[in-house]
C-alpha cells in the first residue's frame, strides 16, 4: 500500500441523496487543510450495502466503519483517525453494547453475506478503470480472447451453472449456445439493466459500483456467440449509474477493451446505452427488444425467442446486470469453484434488497440456499421494533409471500416457486403483525394493474378487476363471492396472459389467499382489519375512564373531529374522522382505542 | 417439404412447418375461438381467448402464435380450458358497452357470437366502462373507442399490411386504446380512410360513416332525381349479406333493388371505368410517346392518391391525370346526361354504392370534383351500407328478377369489370392502349401476369416490338418498394424500371376494399376475384375503345380522348399534404 489509509466513502445513490456528495467534498478538504494527502487516499466508491447505516465511511487498513457519517464529521475524521490515529467513536458502528467497534468484515451484516456479484462494489472507485484492472478487471475478457474458444467459454458457462438473474432462472449457458448456433449476419448483447421492482436496486447498485464488470461480460458473450454490437437498456431514473457507465466505457475504449480489435485482436464489440422510459413491462424481454427498436414496449409471443429472432429479428443474447457481473469472475475462478457455492440447482450466490420492518435494510448478497431465518435475523438483524415476524414478500410484484412456517427453507429458485412465491429480480420485503395481508396484496397489485402494457385483456382487464374487489374488501365492503372471484380471475391471468407480467400479477393474491384466507375472511365476514392497518374498519374511540381532559388528542387532530372541555371527557365525531389515527399517538393515557 | 406430426386430442395430425396451432385444430374438426387473431396478420396474441394446453407447458399456450411441433400433443379443450376461456371472455365483456341492438356490428360481431357460444347470461365481475367520444372526423370511417377490445387489428393492418401507421396503441393498463399518434383526430392523422380497419375489426369499433339515411331523404325529396351508380366490386360481394356465396356475380338483381329503392336512374360505374380507360389509355401513349413523365401512375384509389399525396409528393407528376371512375360518371351524370334527360343537375343528386370507405372522402377531396357546377357526387355509400338499405326496404334480394339498367351511362366492357381487382386496371389499360399504339386488337386479351394476389406483380408486354414493362402493387405496405425501386433508376440514372404502375391501396383491389362485407380473408377474395373475372369472360365486349355507349360519348359529348372538354370533365390534379394536418 502506498498510502498509510485509505478511506472509502460511498457513492451509491442511497449515500449521494443523503449529503454522500458534500460528505466527499468536505473530507477532500479537509485532507488538504491538514496535509495529509500523501497518506490518506480517499476513494469514491459504490454502495456498501448496508444502506441502513449511510452515508458510510470506511477506513483501511482497520476496517473501521464509521455510519451516518455527515459533511459536519468530516473534520473530526481527518483530525483525529488520519493525523492522530484515534478512532472517533462516535461515528462507529455498534452492533451492540458488548461488542464494540467491530471490523467490518466481522459486523453480522456482513458475516453471511458472500460477495461475488458486488465483488467491487464499495471497494473500487468505479470511475476509474485501473482500480477495476488492479481487482483482475478485464483479465477474463483477455483470457477469453487469446486462451479459450467460444464452445469453450459456454461450456465453461454451462458448467458453473449460472441461471438468469432477472426472475425467471433460465440457464445462461444455454441461452448463449442457441443464440451462437443460430446463423447470422448480424446478433446482439443486450443488458437489461431496466430493474423496475418496487424497492429494488440490485441493478443499479452494480452499475454504481461496478460497471466494467459488465461492460466486460457482454464483450465476453459477443465474442462467444458472435456479436459485434451490444445495447444496454437502462431506465432514465438511474442517472448516475448511466453517467458511471458512460465514464466506463469511455475508458475501456482508451484503453482498448472495447471497440474495434480489442487487445489487438481481430475482435471488435462496441456498445450503446438505450435509456428507457420507466415502463416496467419494458424489462420483459420482447417488450424491451421492441422499446431499443423504437417501437411501443409491448410483449410479443415466444417463440421464437430472442436467441433466434431478437433485436430487429437478429439472434440476441439478453442477460440482466447481475448475471453478467457473476461472467467474469466465473471465468476467472473456473466452473467449478463457482457451482461449488449455493444448492443443486441454483448456484452461485443472489442479491437481494431487504427492507420492510426490519433493522438492518440494504443491499445484501448471500449463497443460494441460504435460509430466510439467516437472512432476516442474522444478516437483517430482526424484526425492527422487536414485533412478530409476519411473512416475508419476495419478486416483487411478480412474487409471493412466504410465511413463518418457510422461515428454515433454503432459498433457490424452485424452492420459492413451490411455495407460492419467486426469486424474481430479488426483492426482498418482510413484513411484521402490524402489516395487513389485503393492504400489501393492493399495493402490488395496484404496482401491475399501473404497469400493465394493455395489450392482453386478462392482464388489462383482470388486473383492475381484482384490485378494485381487493379495495372493496379493504374497506368493509368485501362480498360473500369475493374470493372465489379473486380466484377465478387469478387463475384466468396466471394461464391466459401472454407475458410474464401479467401470468405473475396475481402471484400475490393467489399467496396471500394461499396463507391468510382467514385474513380476507376476517375483512369480509367480520368486517375487521386484525392488522389494524385498513382505515375504514378502523374505528378510533376514546376510553372515558381513561380519558384525562389533556386535550392533546384534540390539538393534533387535523380535521378538527374531537370536542370537549379541558379536564374533561373528549369524544371523537365519527362522521368526520380521517382515521389518520394522530390522536391514537398524541395520547399519553391509553385512551384513545383503536377497534 | 418435411410435414410435421403432432396430436391434437388424441388425433395424429401432419401440417407444413410454420403452421399455427389454430390452423392445425381445423384438421381435426375443431374451430379454436379467438378475438384478436385474423388470417391475414401476423399473431398478435393478444385477447388471451385462444388458449390451449400443451403438454409439457405449465401455462397454456395460444393456439394463435403457438407453431406446430414435432410430437406436440395438444389439449383444445377441456374443462379447465373453457373455464379460462369463460372467464376472459366475461372480462372482456365488463368493459364492452354490450349494447347490440344499437351497434353497427348487431348480428355480424366476433364478440356477440362467442357471447352466444359460451352461454354467457350475466357478466359476474364489476362493469367499467370507458366514456370516450367516437371519431367521425373523416366522415369515412368511425373510431368509437368505447367498444374497442384492444385486439389490436386495426393497428396492425394499418401499419404491416397497409404502412399508413395512422393508428396505435396508446396509453397504457385499462386505459389503452387506440387512437393516432400524439391523440389527434383521424382526420388530422396520416389516416387514407382505406378502411382496413374497418374490415378487420372484430366488433364495432370502427365502421363506415353511414350515410343511408342521407340517401333516404334525397330519394324521398320529390323534386331530386336520384341516381345511383355501382362500382365493379360491388356486384361480387353483395350476396354474401344476403347468403349467396362470395363471388356469385348479382349485377343484374342490383340494377333492380336499386330501382326498388327509389332511385330515378341505375348507372353503372364499370361504364365510366371504361371512360377512365380511354383517358387514361390516351395518355399514356401521349406520354409515351411525346416524351412525357414516365412510370405513369394510376390515381382510381382514392385512399392510394391520399397516401401518395401525404408520403409520396414526389411521384405527382407521374400521377395519371384522369379521375377515378366514380368522379367520372358523376360529371358526366349532371353534364351530358343531364342535358340529354333534360334535367337540371342542380336537382340531381348522384349516389354511389361503392366497395370503399374512401370513396366517401374521395367525392369531397378537392375543388376537381365539383366539375359539373356542383359537387359531382353527393354520396357515396358502401357495400354494407346498400345491403341494409335493401334489408331496411324489405327488398327480397335473392328473388329478385334480373333487370337492365338505364341507358347511357351504364353499358360496359369486360375491361370495366375488372377495374375491381388488382391488376384489373393495368389489364384493361393494356387492351386499349395496344390499340391506341397498334391501331390493332389483341389476339389474346388476358394479361395473367398481373392477375392473382402477390403483392408486387411484374410484367413485360411486347406492343409490337416495344417492350412496355408494367407493375401492379396492391395492399398499401407494398407499394414503397415499387416507388423505391424508381426512385434509385431515377438516382443513378439508369433506364426506368417501369413504364406503367398500378396501385390499389387493398388487398386484392377492390373486392378486398374496406367497404365491403366483413370477414374477408384471401380464400373469399379469390372467390370474389373469380367472380370478377367471369362477368369479364361472359362480356362480349372485353375492350373499352369497343363499348359503343363510349364511343357515343366522345361523338355526343365530350369529342376525343383528352380534348378540352374532356381535361375540364374527366382530369384532374394532385397537391403535397401533410402527414400530419397540425
């Protein structure tokens, strides 16, 4: 090392809205006020994950991981861990009380986790390509070229076992083979970096933090199957990650790794940046080969598949972010250390977002086969504010919840499926008692009855129809037939529609009707909320021997509901209660009640 | 060709590579229900009705889009299959207007009909329904966005089979529908009124403007002398809204239901196709040979002079100069006939029954055609219009009596007939302008090489030694490449591909128009094109310099081929539009 320290400071989107930008700025400054600069280095780097905690700070060699470190810290940083060596324990991340400043890699966040995917993320200064080379950056690309044949890269490919990232699982390996034995004047690589989950990042924090590993994976796959060109497809609300790979690959055409006769050789693979509108049906395949072509992003029927017949009818290779950014690596290490992690059928290691009620949230990435009990109580750090596990949602809207009863299941593609739910893009949501099953079952559904292209009636139709029978259930007004409805349209969606989006919109009715039918039942029948989460069943009472005349019920009520004297008995107006439930915490006595 | 084998219900089937699932069901009896599928398109796969199961698959497949494979073995129903089927269709109907007794489609819809089969007696789930004002603007075709069901035909003739791309999908979820570009009004849309859309919409989405009622009052008013004329076309697709089969040539049973109706005149449109033909034969010789621009063009398609006006300005100087048929017999109804029968043509009012939705854009498109003093053609009307016109007045068509029509403006050669189909133009060109040229008849007047429904059909005909080379594109989509391939001669120079272009702007020409009966695909073309072609060969005539009624009206009236009289009657002009009006 050349430097006594180095100090890495997120640079993900998280950190950046959060003063990550001003953070950066202020601890340059102060590295020059204190002239230190031949012995700190400071590195922009991608995200740390642990989002939770950012902005983060984290300082080499002693692993020392400062969180919500503001602009305002900066001085204190400088002054005292660079130029005197004395940690600011302030800033330190405590895992708990016993245990105090522990190095990073020793924090329970990260002590499960198994980065391959985010190998670079938080470590590298994505903005500069010599710090991708010094981590064995390119290295695959130039093995690839000038040691291995095409077959031999699929086989290689094949071998590890890798499936796609994007949701659906499909062999990577085998994708690539069609698409290199389908004859063609002309093929493309394709990224779908579209990532449109609700809560999801996975994607973008790898752009973030890592781009030239998949600049460097889809000039792999054109050289393997035979493709010049490649489009990358990314949504226009990921800035910074265009920015950063855009800055990418300008530097990989600098330096001869992308463009014509890379390395010298007679290979050349150049790629584009196709912006996308935000449209999350655009991140099904066909729908997203027909937005780059210009066209309306609508679904169109497999076969034939991309592989044959993609981008302007030409064979297209398209792999999501993640699977590329596990390509080079693989490459590296050999099929075989890589099908050596995660379960028979699923190899390698997935990126989840985990948040919802939950105390550590962030970007984490562990084996396949790891438990969702690992996962939310080890790596996740339990249910926030100590409440009951409920379920936890994974697939995002696509996806399903999976309950207490599946806490110990290992995780890998068809595990999830066969408990009603899917890896999906990696979404990860966990849920505790306070959280009504209708109420998430409505905001997913209503996330895909939004998103839906239109273009087939069991999804257009269906879609709005079970979410406007799941509103009326959420209020109290559920009928007898409600769920024999959900079911039946349910079901027409999941065999009649044509796309993965709509054949998976009900995913989340059909799990929830699966495991907390009592739960509709209850909103149905009883009309109740046992969550206590659907404002029209809720009714806000005050206790009368409770009640102390304090009038702060009455102060904090917006709509001005609640009537009586100082020291005396207050009384909410049913007819004009919002349900905001303001008085319910504004008392100090117990005595509003929720019923 | 290796066939391939698969099982549908237990049954070994064997189809070409390539065949569709829903066409491949058909050979073990079963008809696959569909909303959104048609012949004549690509799959689009949309209305989610088609589906089947195939083993292996754990979704179901659709039938439409689903290709044949080798040792597939397919379910096309079964009690799950029905129930998906069932509840799609209730979806879909919780949206749709189902007011059937006041839809243009009331009897003849794909939506009523699998309504019917499937028993559906009440829709279970919530109705919502869209209020959108429908679209009369071109006052040629109607777009009522309420009933569509997303199936998305109409866009997709409109812009694979037509390359118009008036029509697209837009906006998204429950609110998609279809509509121009940027929410325009189809008048103000690059929208040809060929009325594809029309003909392809499974429900009543789309439909002609109807203007019966307009033809009503105007034979009611005592003062008018109505008169009527038919087109080609219409004579082999009439019958099929009163149970004939398609093709089946009912001209004379026309003549005599439009007498029935109340019309003061029957002309005939095949007479001025004739006239159209002396013209526009005439001057192609006099480009021919005085050096004047070549390819030349037609122009009888009124959606095809729309589309060249808007995408294709640069061709007007080929653009042949001579009116389509319709304008031709309405100038010279309220002229020459007018002074003959000694009738005020300010009280003659001129119908048209015509195979096109066009056409009613056509009478109106520019100052040309009121040459007469007064607009030339008060209204044109469809095929579908006339049939319920017959249906409103109780008329039974299949007993009528087969009756002549008037005189002067209806009599017509073979060569007027197949103005009707593709190639039939070009065809009848080519009989006369082999005279013009020859001062000789053909031998054989057939010119096969431009009949039948390729898209793009090339031909070389030897007049006497000069090799005239022709081309006949039909379907709008094919005519760029036609247009294309004179461009680049002109580019670089190089000797013209052709001399002489054909264009109609629909599949098949005119039998295949977008007024025509519903339900067209290229099996009832053909037979309408049969049709067609009998009532050429049954002609004793089959050349249009032979028809003595043609003859009579440049000795009576109009002079010679391209006189004067005839430049200020028959001929028109042609201006550069804008795709997009604003």
């Amino acid at each position: 090392m050349a430097y006594k320290n180095y100090i890495l400071v997120c640079a993900g989107t998280a950190c950046e809205s959060n003063k990550g930008k001003a953070l950066y700025e202020a601890l340059e400054k102060e590295i020059k006020a204190a002239g230190v600069e031949a012995e700190a280095q400071l590195v922009k780097t991608g995200c740390f994950g642990f989002c939770e905690q950012g902005p983060i700070v984290k300082i080499l060699p002693d692993e020392s991981f400062y969180v919500k470190v503001g602009p305002k810290d900066a001085h204190e940083i400088i002054a005292e861990h660079i130029v005197k060596g004395r940690k600011v324990e302030r800033l330190l991340y405590k895992e708990n009380k016993a245990e105090n400043d522990p190095r990073s890699s020793d924090i329970s966040f990260y002590r499960k986790q198994l980065r391959i995917v985010l190998r670079n993320c938080a470590v590298i200064n994505p903005e500069i390509i010599d710090e991708y080379i010094a981590r064995d950056g390119y290295a695959a690309l130039e093995k690839v070229l000038f040691e291995m044949t095409p077959d031999a890269v699929i086989k290689e490919i094949v071998d590890s076992g890798l499936r796609g990232r994007g949701g659906a699982g499909f062999p990577t390996g085998r994708k690539w083979q069609f698409t290199k034995n389908t004859p063609a004047d002309q093929k493309y690589i394709v990224c779908n970096a579209d990532e449109g989950d609700p809560g999801a990042y996975m994607d973008r924090s790898v752009l973030e933090g890592d781009p030239h590993s998949v600049l460097e994976a889809m000039t792999i796959a054109g050289y393997t199957v035979g493709a010049s060109k490649g489009f990358i497809y990314i949504r226009a609300e990921y800035p910074l990650a265009i920015d950063r790979l855009n800055t990418a690959m300008a530097q990989a055409r600098e330096y001869g790794l992308l463009g014509d006769r890379i390395l010298g050789t007679d290979f050349s693979f150049d790629i584009e940046i196709r912006l996308g509108a935000g449209a999350f049906v655009c991140g099904e395949e066909t729908a997203l080969l027909a937005s780059i072509e210009g066209n309306r992003g609508m679904p169109v029927p497999r076969p034939p598949f991309p592989a044959v017949k993609g981008l302007w009818g030409k064979p297209t290779v398209i792999n999501n972010v993640e699977t590329y950014a596990n390509i080079p690596v693989i490459l590296l290490k050999g099929s075989k250390w890589f099908s050596s992690i995660g379960t028979e059928t699923s190899k390698g290691t997935k990126v989840f977002a985990l948040t919802g009620k939950i105390n550590n949230s962030g970007l984490i990435e562990v084996p396949m086969g790891t438990t969702l009990r690992d996962i939310i109580y080890d790596i996740g750090g339990g249910i926030a504010s100590g409440k009951k596990f409920k379920a936890a949602q994974t697939g995002g809207p696509s996806g399903g919840c999976i309950t207490a009863a599946f806490l110990d299941t290992p995780i890998d593609y068809e595990s999830l499926q066969s408990i009603g739910s899917m890896m999906g893009s990696g979404g990860m949501i966990v849920m505790d008692e306070d959280d009504c099953m209708i109420d998430v079952t409505k905001f997913y559904l209503e996330f895909t009855v939004d998103e839906s292209c239109g273009k087939c009636a069991p999804c257009r139709i269906g879609g709005r129809t079970c979410y406007n029978i799941l509103d009326r259930i959420s209020k109290g007004q559920g009928k007898p037939d409600d769920i024999q409805k959900l079911k039946e349209i349910g079901h027409a969606m999941r065999k009649a529609s044509l796309c993965g989006l709509g054949q998976t919109a009900p995913n989340p009715v059909m799990s929830t009707l699966k495991y907390f039918e009592e739960e509709y039942r209850a909103h149905i029948e009883d009309k109740k909320c046992p969550a206590g989460k659907c404002k029209e069943m809720i009714c806000y009472m005050i206790d009368e021997t409770k009640c102390v005349g304090c009038t702060a019920c009455a102060r904090r009520c917006p709509v001005s509901c609640i009537s009586g004297e100082v020291k005396k008995l207050h009384v909410i107006d049913q007819s004009k209660c919002i349900k905001c439930g303001q008085c319910f915490t504004a008392c100090k006595f117990d005595a509003v009640k929720k019923g | 060709m290796n066939m391939i084998e698969l099982e549908i219900n237990g049954i070994p089937v064997s189809v070409k590579p390539g065949t569709s699932l829903i066409d491949a069901a058909k050979l073990v009896g079963v008809k696959i229900p569909t909303l959104c599928y048609h012949a004549d398109l690509d799959p689009w796969a949309a209305c989610g009705i088609c589906v089947v199961k195939v083993e292996g698959s754990p979704k179901m497949l659709r039938a439409c889009a689903t290709p044949a494979g080798p040792g597939m073995k397919v379910i096309t129903h079964d009690p799950e299959i029905v129930n998906v089927r069932r509840t799609v269709l209730e979806l879909i109907l919780s949206t749709h207007p189902n007011d059937c007794l006041q839809c243009s489609r009331n009897r003849n819809c794909e939506l009523q009909t699998l309504a019917e089969e499937f028993g559906i007696r009440e829709v279970s789930y919530e109705r919502r329904l869209r209020h959108l004002p429908a679209d009369d603007s071109t006052k040629s075709v109607v777009l009522n966005p309420e009933k569509c069901i997303a199936c998305g035909r109409c866009a997709k003739v409109c812009q694979n089979m037509q390359g118009v791309w008036a029509i697209e999908f837009i906006g998204r979820g429950e609110t998609t529908r279809i509509a121009p570009a940027a929410d325009v009004v189809l008048d103000e849309s690059p929208c040809i009124k060929c009325g594809q859309c029309t003909a392809h919409c499974p429900v009543g989405a789309l439909y002609e403007h109807d203007q019966t009622r307009e033809v009503w009052n105007a034979i009611e008013e005592h003062k008018k002398h109505c008169v009527v004329q038919i087109a080609p076309a219409v004579r082999v697709a009439i019958g099929e809204a009163f149970g004939y089969e398609p093709g089946e040539v009912l001209t004379g049973q026309l003549y005599a239901a439009l007498r029935r109706l109340g019309f003061n005149a029957v002309f005939d449109t095949n007479f001025t196709a004739d006239l159209t033909i002396m013209e526009e034969g005439s001057e192609f010789v006099h480009r021919v040979t005085e050096g004047g621009v070549l390819p030349q063009i037609t122009s009888c398609c009124p959606a095809w002079t729309d589309y060249m006006e808007k995408f294709a300005p640069d061709f007007i100087p080929n653009f042949s100069s001579a009116k389509s048929p319709q304008q031709m017999l309405g100038a010279m109804a309220k002229t020459y006939y007018a002074e003959k029968a000694g009738i005020d043509p300010k009280d003659m009012y001129v119908v048209s029954v015509m195979p096109c939705t066009a056409k009613k854009f056509e009478v109106s498109r520019d100052k040309g055609m009121t040459s007469s003093g007064f607009q030339d053609v008060d209204v044109s009307i469809t095929t579908r219009e006339l049939a319920r016109m017959i249906k409103q007045a109780g008329i039974d068509f299949k007993n009528l009596p087969n009756e002549e029509p008037d005189s002067l403006l209806a009599e017509y050669s073979g060569a007027g007939t197949i103005f009707g189909v593709t190639g039939g133009v070009m065809e009848a060109a080519l009989r006369t302008a082999y005279f013009l040229i020859t001062k000789e008849d053909l031998k054989d007047v057939h010119f096969m090489d431009v009949r039948g429904l390729e898209g793009v059909k090339a031909a070389t005909v030897d007049v006497k030694g000069t090799k005239v080379r022709v081309a006949v594109a039909h379907q709008m989509g094919n005519v760029e490449a036609v247009l294309n391939q004179v461009r680049q001669a002109k580019e670089k120079g190089e000797e013209l591909p052709y001399h002489f272009i054909e264009v109609m702007a629909c599949r098949g020409g005119c039998i295949g128009g977008g007024g025509q009966p519903h339900g067209a695909t290229d099996e009832i073309r053909k037979k309408r094109m049969a049709g067609i072609y009998t009532d050429d060969e049954k002609s004793v005539l089959r050349c249009s310099h032979h028809n003595p009624m043609i003859k009579k009206i440049y000795e009576d009236f109009l002079g010679k081929p391209l006189s004067h009289k005839a430049h200020e009657l028959l001929h028109t002009g042609y201006q550069e539009r804008k795709v997009y009006k604003k």
